[in-house]
C-alpha cells in the first residue's frame, strides 16, 4: 500500500486548487496536489469561457468598495462579507499576477480591457479571447504548477476520507484508480479545492467531477456547510439541437448584444404573461425568465426538449459575424445556422453559492483543513454576481495555500496508523459485500440527478422537497447498499461511481434539508409556496453531522464594519 | 430532429486488458441529431455496460482533453466526433499503453504515484 507524506495535501487540481499549490509552495510547503481525474484538467476553471470581475479601474473609475456593494446586492443580504471583501480586495492582485505568469488578458490601448455584464455597476470583466478565458487561465496555472519543484502531482487519485486526530486534519485516504491500490497521505494541513455540485442535476453545466464531493468529505471530517440551498440555475441555458465544444451557458452575450427572441413551442412570444415586456428582445430578469420557460413547459407549450426557443434569424449573418466571428463557425461546425434556426433553451444548474463554512484565512473549524474556489460557502449569499467565481478561484486559492502552509509550519506530526487501517477495512468492504447482481451504481446517479431536476430544481415547493428528501434517505440507506460493483482491478469505474454517488446522497440531502427549511423566496432559492423574501430568514443555515445525521442551525450573516473596511 | 426519431447507431467498441485476447462488442444506442460518440459511449455504460472502460472529464466543452480514442481508425476527441447512425468503431489510442477497453496511459509519468 502506497504512503505518501507531504505538508499541505491539495485535493483538486482545477484553478482553485493550483493557485494554492503554488502559493504553499511559493511559501516553502513541500505540496502535493491531487486530482481524480488529470491535473490541471478537471473542475470549474478550465470550462468558463467567459469572464473575470475584479476592480482594476482599466475601462472606468472602480474600486473595491464598489465591486464589494455589487456582490452584497447579488447576494441579497446574506453574504458573508469579511470573505466577499476578500474577492474583491485581492481579485486585481490576483489578475496583474496571472498576467506576470503568461495569460494574455485581452488588452485595449495599452490596458487591460474590462467589459460591463450583468449585475455590475461599472465595466469590470476581464477576459482572454473569444470564449477562451478558463482553458487559458487554466493553462497558465498548469505551467507555473509543473515548474515548481516543491509540487508533487497526482492524476487520478480519488480522496475518500479526511483524517482528523483530536480536532485536526492529519492527512487522508485515497484511492488509486488506475490500480484499485489504497494510499495514505500524511499531511500536516489539508485544502479542498474539489467544489461545484452540479452534477446532481439532470441539467448542468458541469463536468464528470462536480458531484459535490469537497462538501461531503468536509461533513465528515467535522467541518461544517453553509447556504446549501442556494443552487445557481442559469435560465437560457443550450438544451438542443446537441453542441459539443462549447459551454452551454454561451447564449447569454448572445441575447443581449443582438437582442434574440424567447419564444415558446408555438413560436409565441410569451415574457408578458408572466409580469413582464420585452418588446421582441429579450431582456427580462435571469429569474423571471427561468420561471416563465418552466411554466410554459408545464402548461405544454414548451419546445421538444423542455425548454424555450431563442431566435435570431431576425439579425442579419454580417451582424451575427460582426458580433461573434469565430463562435460562428464553431456553432456552423454543430449544424447551427443562427440565420435558420431557433435553439433551444431552458434553465440548467450552473454554480453553487452554498458550500464549506471557513473564516478569512479559508480554514474550517476543523484546525488544518482548508476550503478554496467553489468549495467555499458563504461569499456568494444567496446568488452570484457573473464573474466573480474565477476571481475567487484565485483569490481562495492564494490565500488557502498561505494560510495552510502557516498551519503545517506549527502542526505536530500527528498519525494514527490503527485508524487508518480501520477506515482502509471499511473502505475495502464496499466492493467485498456489493451483490453480484443489481443495479450499476451510475444507473442511480442519473435516478438522483432526475430526481433533483424535479424536486428540488429552480423551481421548489414544500411537498416536492419532502418527497426528495424521503426518496434520498431511502436511497442512501437501502439502494446504495443493493448496487453490484464489478471487481476488476484497474480502473473500476463501478467503484469510483460508487463512491462518487455516496458524496452526492450525502450533498444532495443537505441541499434538500435545507430548501425545505428556508420558507421564503430569496435569490436562487425559489418556493412557490413562498413566493416572497421573509426579513425574518436573512440568516445563514449551518449543517453539520451529529452522530452520522445531518444537523441545522441558523446562524447571523457575518457583517462588516463597512467605514472601518475601508482602509486598507 | 423529426428523421432521426427511432434512428440507432452501432458501436463496436474493442474491449479488454493488456495481455488479453482482443475482442470486439456491438452494442446499439439511440441516435439523435448532434450526438457525440463520447455520448453514446456514456449511454453504454448508464444502460447496457457499466464496466466499458473509457475516459472524459469535461463531457462536451471539448476543454480536457482527455477522451481520445481511434474513431473508424482516426484519432479522435471522442467529445466533438460526431455519431453517424450505421456502424462506428472504437478502439484505444494505438501509440499508448492499453490499461483497459478504451482506457490507454496518458498520464505524464510525473504525475503517476
């Protein structure tokens, strides 16, 4: 059995994860950076392909203050704020320090160009190329990670366990997946940078490892979550005809630099039934869009994949070209001809404002275990303002890798080899005892992931959730146990979906524990049943496992001084 | 999308380990306008065949890189090669070490354990 020892254990290796491996190693921490699938490949990071917020003031006057109130007003009174701040304070650092690194910000007269969208007061968002700025950012990370001697990389290592030792991380357990071996990891401090959840939907925009796994292996080492419920579905979404190589959020710049159409399954604009006009061009709010496509689509008037249309065949191809050159051509290349044909559309489950509850330094409560990136919970409130997640890939990222590295300077050597070989028995004991014949355990991925899409999706009631809620627990407790492994030895991909679909029961159930508990509309937490924000719920909601159940409590928003916040 | 209703392509996928006798299989998915091969390689494993071997991160952002396999004898990302209804063939990548079905060794030696 391999064992493997190090300072700080980074688990994930998208943009998150490098940045704080670069920045311990940076500050002398032997690191070793660890992913499921290949470094430098997977998560978030390397499939945005649009934009960076951060107060540069490249494009117009701009200031941390301001980029801070647009954040708080996205997050709609539940920010944590110490942590928003943090984005926005160190976001230009982070963005000058990429640039030092090799990635080529698009620049306009000398400056790096900044670009106005949604929710932004002034024109913040950086970018590289046409829809190019997450595999470039991503590749620049990859280069600066390689050159470090410091930096020990592991591809397709999946984390299982946490190690604790009287309240602190000690290190972890893993699988090998090209050989079925377990190996330990002895580490004096540990960053999860493993976030995103969006592949408990049926429709997403995630990649094969955002199934929630960073939130699952914090509940059980002792951390706790925040803000669970709050899910961000993007409402337009690509739904048909099917594209590949391409993100399917990209509608977005689309519609509102050419002014598509929305249309229903009749080919009927439908905007004005719901309380809002849009004169042919659609500008509505995110959310009363998505709520119009799924009414419409419940009343049967939706398009054949269960969503809306968005048309442009009223823009002229030179307008088109002008607007989006190359994307043209990518979108011809996929038997989309924008000057034909209506795609499309409907709400898909795209980032998630909830996760890992950590102070200013990214540390849990659990001493020497780390979130970063889309792990974190907290800074995002109850929505996310466009493009402040790649910023806090950065920003958490940088700053989890310091602070974990402080942490393993004064840790003791803390191994508890009895334990280990317990949790390994345990772990072992998964493929020994699954039947020989029964479901495969990604057969009941996708029976979560529809489930999730229809009850606890963007739109929720009381009853939906409770039925999730039910069918979830029943699914941990009974079905999980039923699924057949299939025991070859190499690359066991019935084992890793195995152990992918325990972390998603256990995240899915928080999301749904905690949708039912928050009776108001707030955000991208919508009820039906309680279809207005209640001041009395501008609280956050905390889980934590007590004795193997999940357990809530609501918990004030942390606030800062704001005149006192603005001096350094 | 009308035509390809009740449309199927065939898949013979070459299966097995190193040092196995290299056999073939063919299983039949649903065809719709636009899919990926990697699409009906997923399908495969939800309904027919957990355990077919084969590798994707990023599912369709063609981002990672990190589903190549020979398509009707072409290296290809299996995420942007498109279905054809009819009969398609997929084999692992012929210049790496096979390690299972379409699994072959692109990991940097500097990143194994």
């Amino acid at each position: 059995m391999p064992q493997l020892s190090t300072d700080v254990l980074v688990v994930g290796a998208g943009g998150a994860g490098m940045y704080a491996a670069i920045a311990a190693a940076g500050d002398g921490a032997s690191v070793l950076l660890v992913d499921k699938g290949q470094v430098g490949r997977g998560g978030a990071t390397i499939m945005a392909q649009m934009t960076v917020a951060v107060a540069l003031g490249a494009a117009e006057p701009d200031s941390v203050e301001l980029h801070l109130e647009d954040t708080l007003r996205a997050g709609r009174g539940l920010c944590n704020e110490a942590l928003a701040r943090l984005v926005c304070s160190d976001g230009p650092k982070r963005i000058v320090e990429m640039e030092q690194w090799g990635t080529r910000w698009a620049r306009e007269q000398g400056r790096i160009k900044q670009e106005m969208a949604p929710g932004h007061s002034v024109k913040r968002c950086c970018y590289v190329d046409f829809l190019n700025t997450g595999p470039a950012v991503a590749a620049t990370l990859r280069r600066k990670v390689s050159e470090s001697t410091n930096i020990r990389r592991i591809s397709n290592l999946a984390v299982l366990e946490i190690l604790t030792r009287d309240g602190r991380a000690t290190g972890a357990v893993a699988l090998s997946l090209a050989d079925g071996e377990w190996v330990t990891i002895q580490a004096r401090a540990v960053i999860l940078a493993a976030g995103g959840l969006t592949k408990l939907y049926e429709r997403n925009s995630a990649s094969a490892n955002m199934g929630g796994e960073a939130y699952a292996l914090a509940l059980s080492a002792g951390a706790e979550l925040i803000d669970m419920e709050f899910v961000q579905f993007f409402p337009i979404g690509h739904l048909a005809p099917r594209l590949v190589g391409m993100d399917p959020i990209l509608w977005d710049p689309f519609r509102y630099k050419l002014g598509g159409k929305l249309l229903n399954g009749q080919f009927e604009e439908f905007i004005d039934r719901y309380g809002s006009t849009d004169f042919g061009r659609y500008n509505a709010t995110r959310d009363i869009a998505a709520y119009a496509i799924l009414k419409e689509v419940e009343a049967g008037r939706g398009t054949p994949h269960g969503g809306a249309y968005l048309d442009f065949r009223h823009i002229p191809e030179t307008q088109l070209r002008a607007a989006f050159g190359p994307v043209i051509d990518r979108l011809l290349a996929n038997g989309i001809d924008l000057t034909k044909m209506a795609v499309e559309v409907g709400p898909i489950a795209h980032y998630h404002m909830g996760g890992i509850r950590v102070d200013t330094n990214l540390q849990t409560r659990i001493e020497g275990l780390y979130a970063a990136g889309e792990a974190v919970g907290g800074s995002n409130g109850a929505n996310r303002l466009s493009g402040n997640a790649i910023t806090e890939a950065f920003v958490f990222g940088a700053r989890a890798g310091s602070s974990a590295t402080e942490a393993a300077q004064r840790a003791p050597a803390a191994w508890d080899q009895t334990l280990v070989e317990k949790i390994i028995d345990r772990l072992q004991s998964v493929c020994e005892n699954s039947p020989a014949q029964g479901a495969a355990p990604i057969a009941l991925q996708v029976k979560l992931q529809e489930l999730m899409w229809e009850q606890a999706g963007p739109f929720r009631t009381g009853e939906k959730l409770a039925e999730a809620l039910a069918r979830i627990e029943e699914m941990s407790k009974t079905d999980l146990l039923r699924l057949r492994i299939n025991r070859e030895r190499d690359f066991n991909l019935d084992l890793q979906d195995w152990f992918e679909l325990r972390a998603m029961l256990t995240t899915a159930e928080a999301v749904v524990r905690s949708a039912l508990a928050r009776t108001e509309s707030r955000g991208a937490h919508q009820r039906e049943d309680f279809p207005i924000a209640d001041a009395r719920l501008l609280k956050n909601q905390v889980l934590e496992l007590k004795d193997g159940n999940l357990s809530a409590r609501w918990a004030a928003p942390v606030r800062l001084n704001r005149s006192e916040s603005s001096h350094d | 999308m009308i035509d390809s209703i009740g449309k199927t392509a065939r898949l013979r996928i070459r299966r097995g380990s190193v040092g196995e006798a290299v056999h073939y299989d063919t299983f039949e998915v649903p065809y719709e306008e636009g899919m990926s091969v990697l699409d009906a390689l997923r399908w495969i494993r939800i309904h027919l065949d957990s355990t077919l071997g084969i590798r994707y991160s990023c599912i369709n952002a063609n981002a990672c890189k990190t589903c190549m396999a020979l398509v009707n004898g072409e290296v290809e990302y299996t995420c942007i090669a498109k279905l054809t209804p009819g009969v398609i063939t997929v084999e692992p990548l012929p210049k790496r070490p096979l390690i299972r079905d379409l699994i072959t060794d692109v990991i940097p030696e500097d990143e194994k354990l």
